[in-house]
C-alpha cells in the first residue's frame, strides 16, 4: 500500500523539476504492480495480447470499462513510472559529467567504469550527479 | 550449478556494491545478472544466426527422439557470461505470463545499467525434450523473441544488441533427466563488445 502511495506520488510529479525526494522505481518494480493489479484482468480480457508493444496496456485501456477499478488506476502510473525512469537514465551521463571530468579523470568510460567511479568519489561528487544516480537507479 | 559457482568466482572481481535495501535474499535481483553477465572481454566471434543454424543442422543430422549429442558450438559458448533465467509461458505459446513480467523487467534493469550497456548479448530459449525436436526449436525461437521485443519495447532496451535464438531441446541443461523442468530456461549470453 505504501508502495502504491509513493508510486502515486511519483506519477503525479512527472514534469516537476527534480522536487527534493523525489524518486524513481526500477523496470521490474514498475511492471511488477501491472501483474499485481491488473494479472487477474490480463487473464481475462487480454489472453492473446502480448507484453510486446504495450500489447498489455493497449488491451487493458480498450477493456477499461470492464477491468478493475484498481488495474484502471494502476496501469496508468506503470506507464508513468517506466517513463520515468527512462527519462532519468537519459539524463544521469549528462548531470555528472562535471564530476566525471573532475574526480574520474583517466578512467576509461564503458563497462560501468565511470559509474563505479563516481559511486567511490560520492562524498565529494555534486548533490546534483548523485540525485541523478538515484533516480537512474544506478546505486 | 557448477559453472554458476565458476561463473561467480571469476566475477568476484567485478562485484557490484549491493544496493541498500535490496530485495530478499531467495529472490532474483539485478545485481545477480549483472555480476553474472558484466565482465566480457572482447567480441565473440559467433553469430545469432550461425547458433540457429547450427541448432536445426543437428536435427536434420541426427534425427531422432533426442539429440545424440550436444550443439557443436556448445563449448564456445560454455566459456561466455551468462545467466538462466525462469520465465514462465501460456501452455504452448510465447505469451509471457503476469507472473513473470517482474523478471523481464529484471532483465530489463540490468541491460540499462550501465554496466551491461553496448554490449551484445543472446537470449536464448530451451525446452525440456518433450515432445518432437522441430516442434520444440521453433517454440524456444518464439518465446526468446518475445522476450526479445518486450524488452525492445515495453522497456525501450536498444535492439540493436540483442538477438533471439531457439535452440529448443538441443541443448539441455541436464541431460540425464531429459525432461526435468531446469531444462526449461531463458538464458542470457553476453556476446561482448561490437
């Protein structure tokens, strides 16, 4: 339940900028509240639909007048909450860069090396690449 | 079993700091398919195309209830970073069920680190040794690229890294039960670098 109030929240702050706790939630969590919610009703009405191509979501949106009220609000954050955090990995290589300029300087990007890198120098990396790293859910 | 421990030692050191608050121990995490999947060197000089084929040349070669013997490559690709996974299918079909959209989104998780990111993996679907060979292949090929298009789509993970293969019962994973269930499996096999 509370899970679902943060991932409430969490949608209704997309655009904000970056407000002060903000967060982000991983692609498995994301998807995980669709089966949660909307498993029964996917069962149901979406037996030939596929997670492909938003197959799922794109069914449940046409049968909305016969699935749950609860899958009816919730396959809505998931979209929400994906975009999210899709938008937040984007953004994270461009909110550190500084920092990778000035801590990781020799390290050899790819393979996660400035990422390890820059998780080691956290105490001295910027407020502004560590909250991106959150929300990239890169710790 | 055996090749996970090896397959774990030789990441060891490579381990990732373990995410605070992470989930519990019994249940898959990214960081597991991270440190079983980072760490590849160069290219591996096998293609997507080549594995299939060289899967549907063993059938036609050896014929036959089950296959006499394992997939000529097998060995090539024994050596590469690599990791099972359970996703669990409509009977007869490459319908992913709700139970196991968490752990594509897993897969997912772990490709967008950036860790894993630009470099090229399979992903490739098995079967137990029910049922006749041809059919088997060409199930394990539909569910590996369902697999494959949910995570290009639903999770926007580049396609241009990844490529379905079925290798149905050509391949199993142990062999001397035949049609144990651990033979049936997503297996993700990172290819290495462009």
């Amino acid at each position: 339940m509370r899970r679902l109030i943060l991932a409430l929240s969490a949608g209704l702050m997309i655009a904000a900028v970056a407000p002060a706790g903000a967060q982000t939630v991983g692609f498995a969590e994301a998807i995980k509240m669709l089966s949660a919610s909307c498993g029964k009703d996917i069962e149901t009405y979406c037996k030939s639909a596929t997670l492909a191509n938003n197959g799922i979501t794109q069914c449940l949106e046409q049968n909305q007048s016969k699935v749950s009220q609860k899958c009816n609000a919730d396959r809505i954050v998931v979209i929400s909450l994906i975009q999210e955090r899709l938008a937040a990995q984007a953004a994270a290589p461009k909110e550190c860069e500084r920092d990778a300029r000035q801590y990781c300087k020799g390290v050899a990007p790819g393979a996660g090396h400035l990422l390890r890198c820059l998780l080691k120098a956290e105490p001295s990396v910027s407020k502004k690449c560590n909250t991106a790293i959150d929300l990239a859910g890169y710790r | 079993m055996m090749k996970k421990t090896f397959l774990a030692a030789v990441s060891a050191a490579f381990i990732l700091v373990p995410a605070t608050g992470a989930l519990a121990q019994t249940k898959l995490t990214r960081n597991e398919i991270i440190n079983s999947l980072q760490g590849a060197q160069t290219e591996v000089n096998i293609s997507a195309d080549e594995l299939q084929k060289a899967a549907i040349e063993n059938i036609e070669k050896y014929p036959g209830a089950n296959a006499p013997q394992s997939l000529p490559l097998a060995d090539k690709l024994a050596s590469l970073r690599q990791f099972n996974l359970e996703i669990t299918f409509a009977f007869d079909s490459a319908r992913i069920k709700p139970e196991s959209y968490e752990t594509v989104g897993l897969i997912a998780d772990a490709l967008h680190t950036p860790y894993l990111q630009g470099q090229t993996f399979f992903i490739v679907g098995h079967t137990d040794a029910k049922g006749p060979r041809e059919y088997n292949l060409e199930l394990s090929r539909k569910r590996a690229e369902a697999v494959r298009e949910a995570l290009v789509t639903t999770f926007r993970v580049p396609g241009q890294y990844l490529f379905a293969v079925g290798l149905g019962e050509e391949q199993l994973r142990d062999p001397s039960n035949p049609d144990a269930a651990v033979n049936r499996r997503v297996q993700l096999i990172n290819i290495g670098y462009k």
